[in-house]
C-alpha cells in the first residue's frame, strides 16, 4: 500500500517548489487569483497584493478589519472584501486598489464570491447565519438569505443554485437565487465542520471539506457518493477542472490531492507535505499552481486563544 502512495507521488510531482514572505502582521483567512494576475492575500486588517510568479508586493489594500476573502468584477473593474470584524464590504477598483466605498452586510462576513448566473457577489455572514447579495453594479445589498446555520463557504453551479457549507449544521443549504430561498438540506454527518468546498460542473459533484474528510455529494440529489480521508484542519477546497483533480488544504500541514476518475470513482493520488497552518488554498488553473498561506507560530499559547504569529514568518507557499 506504501509503494503504490509513493509511486503516485513521484507521478504527479506536486511539492512545494517557492515560498513568497507577505511583510506584515499576518493572520489569515483566504486567497484570491485576480484578474490581473495577482494574488490577493487577507492579512487582519489589510489585503496584501503580490506577483504571482515572483512574489513582488504590487500594492496594499488597507481599512479591511478583520477581511476574510477577496471577490471581483471583471467587466466592472471592481473587486470586493469581506471585513468579518466591521459587518462590511470594501469595493476597490482592481487597476488602482483603490477603495472606493463600503457596504454593510450581515455581521461577520466570511467568504464571498461572484454569482455568475445573477451577475451578484454574495458573502456568507457567519454571526448572522445568512448571505447577502450585493448588486455590484449600484453596489447595494439587495437581498438577505437566511440559511439556518453559520455559512463558511459556498459555490455557484452557475444555473441560479447556490451550495453554502453550514459549518455548525454538519450541512449543505441549496440556495435558489432566484427566489432568494433554502430550497433543500443536505446532511452531511457523521462528518463534522464543514469549510470548503468545491464543484464540478460537468458531473455534478460537490466536494465538501470537513474535518479528516471530503464528502462528495451528487449536486442533484443531495445523496452522498462517498467519503475520503484528508489531513486535519482542512480550511480550504480547489477543484482543477482539466486535470478533474481535488485538492484539500489541510491545517495538519499537508495537501491531499484527490482524482476524479468519474463521477463515481475517486482516488487519491498523495498528501503532499506543505506547512502547519497552511489551511487554504487558491488554484491557477492555467499553470497547475496552488497558493496556500502559512506562518510560524509561538509556542505555549494560553487555552482558548489564538496562538500569537512569530514575526516575519507570514508567508505564500508555491505548490507545482
């Protein structure tokens, strides 16, 4: 069983090829690709911008407390950033980083995204177990969902569903967008904690990130195909469609990579070993990279609090 995990490893090649230091305070949530080709990294109270192949800083966007994701609008120039710790939405134009106003949403705005088939950008507010749908063109909050639960995480199938990851419910809430409405619950126990999650548009596969567990559901009918296990602390999930391969970024300090072989069958293919705490991840498709945030921590932290980043230690790792 050994040999066959490593002669899978040695196949693909994935490791960790660079690192990128981000200078500043640290304290993460997600990664984003823009699309001008940068990255932008969440950083407490601010968004770091960096080149993608050489990790220059290219900008600094600041006055995002407590940011946790970065969303954009390609046609309209503009993108988005979730503040968890003011309830609000900062809109910047992409060409400048400029800001250019804030929106108030639920309480604590976690991940956000652009809805393609409503032309909306939608953030999930964890402290107000709801999402919020902004109008990017008037930049409006036009809508609020209730979903019943703490939303961490959602994905479109782009035909007016919406699959948010209930992180305390142990399930996935289908949104219609349409009618702004939980149309279904989907159980996803005994997994526990849902964070990310990712689709497949053409088997209509969702991939749910829980705890030591990816759960694949059929997008159709809610029905569990089956259950693989993954590192601990899995915060984040990528889908690469060419390739049709999974990957879970685990808090543990590794990187399962899953294939989808079909619909039905999946293998998994390694765990590449990246950094504890790197716990989320973005993709290129285009050059098969992943980005994943990670720092160094104090050791001994007091119980129940957050252990304290050593300084200089925030940093972007590069997996090929």
């Amino acid at each position: 069983m050994l040999l066959a995990h490593t002669s899978l490893l040695a196949q693909h090649h994935f490791q960790v090829s660079q690192s990128f230091p981000v200078y500043s305070m640290g304290g993460w949530d997600y990664i984003a690709l823009g699309p001008d080709g940068n990255l932008y990294v969440s950083n407490r109270s601010q968004v770091n911008i960096i080149n993608k192949e050489t990790g220059d800083s290219v900008g600094v966007i600041t006055h995002t407390i407590g940011v946790h994701g970065i969303a954009f609008v390609m046609k309209l120039g503009k993108g988005y950033i979730s503040n968890g710790g003011t309830d609000n939405v900062t809109v910047f134009n992409i060409a400048t980083h400029k800001e250019l106003r804030k929106i108030e949403t639920g309480k604590d705005p976690d991940a956000i995204f652009y809805e393609p088939y409503s032309g909306k950008i939608v953030t999930c507010n964890g402290h107000s177990n709801s999402l919020s749908i902004i109008d990017p063109v008037g930049d409006k909050v036009v809508a609020t969902i209730a979903v019943g639960g703490k939303p961490e995480t959602a994905v479109s199938d782009g035909k007016g569903r919406i699959y948010v990851n209930l992180e305390d419910k142990s399930e996935i809430a289908v949104v219609d967008i349409k009618n702004s409405s939980v149309v279904a619950r989907w159980p996803l126990a005994p997994a526990e904690g849902p964070t990310g999650l990712a689709f497949d548009k053409n088997t209509k596969r969702l991939f749910s990130g829980c705890e030591k567990e990816l759960v694949v559901l059929d997008a159709q009918s809610g029905k569990v195909v089956t259950r693989i296990p993954i590192g601990a602390g899995c915060d984040g999930v990528a889908f690469d469609d060419r390739s049709k391969e999974i990957f879970a970024a685990n808090g543990v300090g590794t990187l399962t990579v899953v294939k989808e072989k079909h619909a039905n069958d999946f293998v998994v293919q390694g765990n590449i070993p990246t950094q504890k705490s790197a716990r989320t991840v973005a993709l290129d498709a285009s050059t098969r990279s992943l980005y994943l945030p990670a720092a160094t921590f104090e050791p001994n932290a007091k119980h129940g609090k957050r252990p304290t980043i050593k300084p200089d230690s925030f940093k972007i790792l590069v997996v090929r």
